[in-house]
C-alpha cells in the first residue's frame, strides 16, 4: 500500500505531465513562429528525425545533459539517468536502452515506469530546463505572445487546457521545492 505522501507526489506528478504536454504545443508554436525558430535561437541544432518521416529532432547540450525534443516525445540523458517523455501516453518513463529514443521507433519494453521520488528527480533535469527556457522566451517575445500561445491551446480540444503560462512556472518551481508538500494545479490557481 502506498504511502499518504508517496500517492500526493504521483498525483503531482501527473499535473506536471498534463503541464509539459502543453508546454509540447507551445515548443511546436516557438517553431513556427514569424520571427524565426525560437528553439533555434535558443541554441538547438535541428537535424530531420531518425524515425518519423517529415518531422525534426531538435538538440541542446545543458549543464552536461543533453535534450533532445521531437513532435510526438521529448528526452533528457544525464550522466546518471535517461528520462523519456511519451506524448501519446502523457507520461514520463526511465529510458532503458541503451541507444537514444528515436520518435516513433520505442516499444513498451523500452520504458520503465519509476517511484514518483525516483521519477521526479530523474525529471528535474528536464523541468529545469523548462523553466529557464519559459524565462528567455518571454524576455525574447513578450508574456503577450506566450498568452496568446495558451489562448491557442485552449481551442485545441484534444486536452483541456492546464495553468496559464506565468502560473505554470511558479508552479513547477515550487513543485521542485516542495515536492509532495506542494499543491495541485487548480488550488494553485485559486490561491494566485
């Protein structure tokens, strides 16, 4: 039986999936935005995708972690971890193999499910990364733009819409701080 704190920490987690699902639509706006590729400028080197035709993969070496985003997932490797995230399953998994993810070249038997403790540390990385990226993104573009990306996303009906962009990065920042003390989404919103 899971523990009280174990279960609120799953529960989190599981917004923070929701949170960076959306964060995916908003990536793949930066993209086709007017003034350029954003993810680009950002510093990532985009090369065609290895695995689904059509699409890109798009690379950044971090902090001695390197990232790398697809349309359908998204990755980090760090010395100590492999973190996967899978759109289609909007969920985070260990990355077993011992080759990179390929968009839509991965089975089940590639991933493992973790701990939410083991899961979070593994995803901070990647979290991490996301919130200096939201940083740079609205002193490059303005909080209008990224606004009018969430306003975008709420016309998609294919997921409900998570925290407007300025409460999304005050959450995923105290989520890292408070872990299983924090609190979800909605009362978060609430509160601000």
């Amino acid at each position: 039986m899971m523990d009280p704190e174990t279960k609120k920490l799953r529960i989190l987690l599981k917004d923070c999936t929701d949170g960076f699902y959306q964060q995916m639509f908003f990536l793949g706006k930066d993209v086709l935005h007017p003034k350029g590729n954003q993810l680009e400028a950002f510093g990532f080197v985009k090369s065609p995708s290895k695995g689904l035709k059509g699409t890109s993969c798009y690379t950044l070496n971090r902090n001695g972690a390197q990232i790398e985003l697809y349309g359908s997932c998204a990755a980090i490797y760090t010395e100590s971890t492999k973190t996967v995230f899978i759109r289609r399953k909007n969920r985070f998994y260990k990355w077993l193999p011992e080759e990179k993810l390929i968009a839509g070249e991965w089975s089940d038997d590639d991933l493992q499910a973790l701990a939410p403790d083991e899961l979070l540390d593994a995803m901070t990385p990647m979290l991490e990364w996301w919130l200096e990226y939201e940083t740079w993104i609205v002193k490059r573009l303005g909080t209008v733009y990224r606004e009018q990306c969430y306003l975008d996303w709420k016309k998609v009906k294919s997921r409900p819409a998570w925290l407007p962009p300025s409460l999304a990065s005050q959450w995923v920042e105290a989520l890292l701080e408070k872990r299983e003390t924090h609190i979800r989404p909605k009362h978060f919103a609430q509160a601000s």
